[in-house]
C-alpha cells in the first residue's frame, strides 16, 4: 500500500554525490541535496549550474551514473516509479498538448493518475486559472497561464514533492507574486517544493532556505 | 622486487592489446583451417557433377553462414540474458554488440559470396528465395540494431535499448521467413535453393565444409573474444573521460569539497 | 496515488491523440494528400494503365508504409513538443497502455488513409472492388494496420525526442514491416481479383498478418517501454 | 576453371573481409590498450 504523498513527512529528498551525464558533459558533479517535508527551497546558480539537471534527477528522469539516495522515501536507482507517481516536474516545457484547450489538458493527465472531473475542477481553481480559460486552446495562453496550468496539473496528479525549473522566468512582477502566492499556498496543503532560479533576490522572497548550485555541485548557504 | 619482476616477465610474454595466449591459440589454428579450406577448395577438390566449378565457392560460402547466423545467435541470447538476467551486466551487452558487428561483417560477405554462385548457377545475382530474403532483411536490421547501439546515453541505457531492438529482431526473422516462402511458393514450384543444393557430397568435400565450419567458429571465437575487450576498453576510456570531466567541472566552481 | 485501470490510460491516450488531430488537421491537411500525390507519381513512373492495375495492391501497402512513417514521426512530435512524453515518464504513468492508445490512434488514422488509397486507386488506376472480395478487403486492412501501427508505434517511441534519431525510423521500421508488404498486398490482390487470383487465395496471407499483428502487438507491450526512457 | 573470376573472387571477399575487420579490431585493440590500466582489463 502507497503511503499517500500528502502523508510525506521527514526528509523528503536525500540524494548523495550524484554524477548525472548530459551526452558526455557532466552536468552534474557530485552534487548533494537534502530536502525536508514542508520545505520551499530555492536552487540558486548561474546558468549551466546543473540546477534543471539536478531537479530531473530528483524527479525520477535524469538517471545518475554514479551517487544515489532516496525521494520521498524510495531509492533513486531501484525504485524510480514510485518516486516517478509522488513527483511532478514542470521544466522548461511545460508537457502540455498546444492543440487541446486547458479542460482537456487537465482531464488527460487528470486521466492518466485516476482523478475524477470535480478533482479537475478544483485542481484548476486552487491554481488560479481563470474560468473562462478552461475552453482555451494551450496554445494561445501566455507562458504565466501555461505555466499555471502545469502546476494545476500537479494538483491532480495530488504530487507530493514539486520540483519547478524557472518558475518565474517569463513572468512580469505581478505574475511572480501570484506565483510565490500559490506555491505558499501549495506547500501550506502539504507540499514540497524545491524551485531554481538565477534571480536569487528575488526569489529569496519564496523560499524558505536556499542551496546554491555551482559548476555541478551544491553547497548548502542560509536563505 | 623479486615479487614483482616474474609477473613482468609473464605480461610481456603474453600477445599484445586484446590478446591472450588462447586466443592466440585459437588465431593459428583458424588460420591453418581457413588456410586449408582454400586449398581444398581452390585446388585440391573435383568439380561438382552438376555444378562445376561453383560448387567451390560453397566452401566459403556455407561456413560464412554459419557464422553469421551464429553470430546472431549470440547476440539474441545476450540481449536476453541482459534484459532478464538480475544483474544486468554491461560485460553480456558488449559481447552482444561485438557478436551484431560480427554478424553483419559475414552477413555482407554471405550475401556477395551468394550472389556470385547465384550469377554462375542461376544465371541471376539474385533470387527472391525464402532464404535469401530473409537473410538480407536480417542484415538491414542489424544495420539499424548498431545504429542503436551508437545513440548517446549511458553505457547501461545503450545496453537496454539495444538489448530490446536485439530481441525485437529475433521476432521479426521467423515472419519475414514465413512470408517471403509463402509468397514465393504461389508463384514457383519449389525454392530453388533446395533442389540445386542437392549434391553429392563425397567423403573429402564434407570433411572440408566440416573444417570450414569449425574455422569460421574458432574465427568467430577469436572476432568476439578481441571484439568485446576492444568495447570493454572503449567503456573504460569513456569512464575515465567522465572522471576528467567531473573534476574538470568541479574546477569550474572552485569549490573543494574533499 | 490509486491503481489507474490501464484501459482508462490507454483510452485517454486514445481520445488525446483523435482531438489533436480534428483540431490540428496535420494528417487529413498534409499527409493524406501526400499520399495521394504517391499515388499520382506512381501512375507517372509506371506510365501504361494495365501495369497499373496489375501493381495497385503493392502501390496502394508502398503508399501506406511511406505515409506511415510521417504519421508516426507526426504523433510523435506531438508528444515531444511540449515534453509530454517526458512529463509522463516523470509522472510514472504506466508505458503500456500509452502505447496502447497511441497504437489505437495510429490504427484508426491508418485506415483512413487506406479508405482514401483504395478509392484513389479506383479512380486512377481503373481497379474495381468485387462483391466477394469485399470481406477479405476489410479484413486484411484491418490486420494488417494493427500489425503496421504495432511496429511504428514501437520504434516511433524510440525516435521521438532527441534529435538526430528521426532518420533512424525509416531504417528500423522497413524491414520488420516488409511481411506486412508481402502480405497484405498479396491478400489485396486477391480481394480485387488481380492477375486471375481467386479469393481463397487470400486467406492464408491473412493468418499471416493476424501473426504479425499479434506477435509485434505483444512485444511492443514489453519493449515500448524501455525504448522510451531516457 | 570455368567462371574463375567469379570463384576466385569469393574467396577474395571472404578472406579479404576476414582480414580486414580482424585487422582493424586488432589495431584498435592494441591502441586501446596502451591508454587503459593493465588491472582494469579482466583477461589479463
């Protein structure tokens, strides 16, 4: 029997000196993260850092060849399905069908992890999409909009841990706040989220601790 | 120092890069075999009652076969023992990748061999025969399982993937095969392998097919011994390659952690 | 997170795939008139009207596996624009019966595009359809297209994404379908009566092609996948 | 011999392949194994 993710108390992500190789580039050197139950922490680094590839590896895609560890509680190397169904990932790309309009978006991944439409619904209003955008195609949605859609997403598929790439890039200043607003709110129903960011001003504003990312490690700085 | 200096003097008896003293006992006597075959074939043995002379290129063509397919044999049989083995060991999937480039290697020679009996018995380079089709199409999909092989991706992902493709092939051959006899049995009598391959073989020609046979295995043997070292080295050389790289790239950040 | 039955997946996959296509058109706009236009270069290429008769069953299965391909590398692009393939993988969602649903969508395109041969066929190669051969017609066109959306559902997984791997399709995909090209033009030509071919003839290409499907169906269950991560 | 050209020429492409590619693996071998550790080589 799954623990539900919600349930997900303690140490959440416990990853140790993971090598995690991009072609032949080592995107990742050794890098070390550990993350708490209820945490909002910020990756912070300059580009090419390794933070997108660090996040893929707490989610389960980006397979290391060396180190490991556990996420939510299920070894990184051995049990990546069950890390896989507790995480949700919005990168750079948002996995959503241009082509089809929010409501049918959510309803497929709605579909695809077992909820029903009422839980679309409210997956929706908790992250603020506009109603009357339901019946929108994805494709004509600004990058803030999608990216709200993505993250309603996440609440369907009721992921515990919430790994997000960039989350603000793209976003105007009152884009960010209502941002920082719902992932608050997110992490207050029993999410974890780990963020990264380059604007690490800014972003301090959301997290709760920060960890910086250079050249393919980190190192834990206060926040 | 007297520890050290007989094993010296063993390593540096023994063959240079990927060789070892058996396989350089089984290099000399594949190559006294294959040296035999083509004297046999060439010189010493008669012409065929019904085939003439290109009966002679049997002797070269039927062990190429031989290889080929057992090549691919191997290659199936350690696609499936990766995938289903527990351990999931890298050292099967570079024999399986050695065994395809082998396979391919032969299945090319088999294919030229073939056709040139084929021009000399048949008057055609080609015949749409069961055997025949079936054989080139294996080869072309074979082509395509080390193009596999080469994508990028970490030594145990290309293991997998291939490991797949491997097997994937091996359910292919069999319906290719059905196919192509069903097809060509609505339109001809009987394949025409089949009938013109029944020769009279006597006593010395089946000995030398047999020592052909066992050449091409030894040969394969010795291919496939040298081959999947040469890989193992080449997934050394990239470990270390990585190894650079992490450092290199922990160098970037100026963070020394140890 | 609750056991989601596989046919709900699968069927979500099914239905995801149909609406991209009624609303994005690519298949009916693009790729079935090319495969028309094969049709019309055949005719070029081949010249006189009676070989064209007598060589529309293989024209018709050659038009469909090119025009597969395109499909296949086209349902594929879908899933990678965005990164929906990838965020299904990240959110562990069974591969089987993703496969499964895009096999099924694969399926019902490629009997459009069939419908669409056979009647170009009529028209431009002057073939006629007789009563009798009507079931063995239908029947072969529908094994057959499991068999042929069983392998390009498979290896189009493979290929998607990643950049560099779209050629290898053709290379992968042409040599396990070729039974499917024996087969299914020989039953066609005997459906249509072709060249004097009765329609028994045809039967046994059927069983064929019911292997065929059956067996790739099967193994692409397995290997969808694994071929699939990243 | 009659079509000796045809015979003589199977026999070069099989000996002639067989040359080669053990040839080339040989090379690449012994290359490969000047840059690669002796105790990193599990048939030594």
């Amino acid at each position: 029997m799954h623990p539900s993710p919600h349930d997900a108390t303690g140490t959440v992500i416990d990853l140790h000196d993971l090598v995690v190789v991009l072609g032949r580039y080592p995107a990742l050197a050794g890098a070390d993260l550990r993350v708490d139950a209820g945490e909002i922490v910020l990756l912070a680094g300059p580009n090419g850092a390794g933070k997108t590839t660090l996040l893929r590896a707490c989610a389960g895609l980006a397979r290391p060849v060396r180190g490991g560890g556990t996420v939510l509680g299920f070894d990184l190397n051995r049990e990546r399905d069950a890390i896989r169904s507790g995480v949700g990932l919005v990168g750079h790309r948002n996995g959503l069908y241009a082509d089809l309009t929010v409501e049918e978006n959510l309803q497929f991944w709605g579909a695809t992890a077992g909820a029903s439409r009422s839980d679309v619904a409210a997956a929706a209003t908790a992250m603020a999409v506009d109603g009357r955008l339901l019946t929108v195609p994805v494709g004509r949605l600004s990058a803030g909009q999608r990216r709200r859609v993505a993250l309603a997403v996440l609440v369907v598929r009721r992921a515990a841990l919430w790994l997000l790439d960039e989350p603000h890039a793209g976003l105007d200043a009152t884009g960010r706040d209502e941002l920082d607003q719902l992932l608050r709110r997110a992490a207050q129903a029993g999410a974890t989220v780990v963020f990264s960011s380059h604007e690490l001003d800014r972003a301090q504003l959301l997290a709760t601790r920060t960890v910086s990312v250079v050249a393919g490690r980190t190192e834990a700085t206060n926040g | 120092m007297t520890t050290i200096s007989p094993q010296r003097a063993e390593i540096s008896s023994l063959p240079r890069g990927t060789g070892t003293r058996a396989t350089r006992i089984i290099g000399i006597a594949t190559i006294v075999m294959i040296a035999w075959l083509a004297l046999f074939g060439l010189v010493l043995s008669p012409a065929d009652r019904d085939q003439g002379d290109s009966v002679r290129i049997m002797y070269v063509h039927v062990p190429s076969v031989w290889l080929a397919y057992l090549a691919f044999i191997v290659t199936a049989v350690c696609s499936a023992i990766h995938l289903f083995g527990k351990r999931h060991s890298l050292g099967v999937d570079r024999i399986a990748g050695a065994s395809a480039e082998i396979g391919v290697v032969f299945m090319a020679v088999t294919l030229a061999t073939g056709m040139l009996w084929g021009r000399i018995t048949w008057g055609v380079y080609w015949q749409w025969d069961a055997r025949l089709t079936t054989t080139a199409l294996l080869f072309v999909s074979y082509i395509g399982y080390l193009a596999v092989r080469g994508l990028d991706g970490t030594q145990q992902q290309r293991a997998r993937r291939s490991a797949v493709i491997g097997l994937l092939v091996v359910l292919e051959i069999p319906l290719v095969h059905w196919s192509v006899r069903l097809w060509r049995s609505l339109h001809q009598e009987a394949t025409v392998l089949g009938t013109d391959l029944d020769v009279s073989l006597d006593g010395l020609m089946l000995f030398s097919l047999f020592v052909g046979v066992i050449a091409f295995t030894l040969l394969f043997l010795w291919l496939v011994l040298h081959r999947s070292r040469t890989l193992t080295m080449i997934d050394l050389v990239g470990d270390r390659e990585l190894d650079r790289a992490v450092i290199a790239r922990r160098a970037e950040g100026g963070i020394d952690h140890a | 997170m609750a056991e989601v039955s596989r046919l709900a997946i699968a069927r979500a996959m099914f239905v995801k795939d149909v609406r991209v296509e009624i609303r994005s058109r690519v298949v009916a706009h693009q790729i079935l008139p090319f495969a028309a236009l094969v049709m019309v270069l055949f005719a070029f290429a081949l010249d006189a009207t009676n070989v064209l008769t007598r060589v529309a069953p293989g024209l018709i299965w050659l038009a469909v596996l090119f025009s597969m391909i395109i499909i296949v590398q086209r349902t594929f692009a879908v899933e990678a624009t965005d990164g929906a393939l990838e965020a299904l993988q990240a959110a562990g969602v069974d591969p089987v019966p993703v496969y499964w649903g895009k096999w099924a969508a694969l399926v019902t395109q490629l009997l459009v595009l069939e419908l669409l041969l056979i009647v170009t066929a009529i028209v431009l190669y002057g073939i006629e359809v007789r009563a009798g051969g009507i079931v063995l017609l239908v029947t072969t066109a529908i094994s057959a297209t499991c068999g042929l959306a069983a392998v390009g559902t498979i290896y189009g997984g493979l290929a998607a994404g990643v950049s560099g791997r779209e050629t290898l399709l053709p290379l992968l995909v042409l040599p396990v379908a070729s039974p499917v090209l024996i087969g299914a033009t020989r039953a066609v030509e005997a459906a249509l009566g072709t060249g004097g071919t009765a329609i028994a003839e045809g039967w046994p290409w059927l069983g064929l092609l019911s292997v065929f499907a059956v067996a790739f169906g099967v193994g692409g269950s397995f290997a969808f996948g694994p071929l699939i991560e990243d | 011999m009659r079509d000796a050209g045809f015979i003589f020429g199977s026999y070069l492409i099989t000996l002639g392949a067989i040359g080669a590619f053990a040839w080339r693996t040989i090379r690449v071998g012994r290359r490969l194994a000047d840059e690669v550790a002796e105790e990193d080589k599990p048939w030594r």
